[in-house]
C-alpha cells in the first residue's frame, strides 16, 4: 500500500529480491511466456500504485522459479530470452527508484546489476 506518496518498502524489496534471482533461473520454454505474463501484472501493479497486486505478482513470480516448477528429469531449460531480461530490468530499475533509500542494496538483474 502506499502510504503518504511512499510505497510498502517490504513489498518493493520482496519484488527486488525475486526479479533479481529471475536472470539466473532454468526453466522449461513455455514457462517463460507464463513468467512473462507476471512481470507484466507487475509492471501494471507497479504503475497503479496498486500494493497488493503487486504482492501477488511477485508471490505468484516466486512460486514459478525453478525450485518448484521443474519436474524431475526435465531437460528442456532455458535461461530468459531478451524480451524476459529487458522487462525485468525495467522493473528492478523502477522499483529500486522507489525505495526510499537503495544505499548499498543490490537491486539485482543479472550481470547488469544497479547498486545504489
């Protein structure tokens, strides 16, 4: 929720924590299309100002990561295509801009980490 123009800093850095593990995650292909529908819930979310969507997005993010979505003996896994990584850099960057202060936090995004 944000409160007096300032955004839940739990939620925003629950949502930077998940959306910076996202570049190193192994998945199977269709599973990217269904990630890619969630960083566009939280895109949205972020965009409203919408607190709770956000919360269930980034849950709902999670909860696809690599842990509990590979089945055993899966072979077929990528990393994220450019169109997955360029939208969750997007996120990290706004999400990160509005922490109250990112001194010294890591706001994830792969190999293109924005540290502040």
């Amino acid at each position: 929720m944000i409160v007096d123009g300032h955004w839940d800093t739990e939620t925003l850095e629950d949502a930077l924590a998940v959306l910076g593990d996202l570049p190193l995650w192994m998945l199977p292909t269709e599973r990217w299309n269904q990630i890619g529908t969630i960083l566009d819930r939280m895109e949205r979310a972020f965009t409203a100002g919408d607190d709770e969507e956000l919360r269930r997005a980034t849950t709902d993010l999670e909860l696809f990561g690599p842990v509990r979505v590979n089945r055993i003996g899966t072979r077929e896994v990528d990393r994220p295509d450019p169109s997955i990584t360029e939208r969750q850099n997007r996120l990290v960057n706004a999400i990160g801009e509005a922490l109250p202060s990112t001194s010294g936090r890591d706001l994830g995004g792969g190999d293109d980490r924005v540290t502040r």
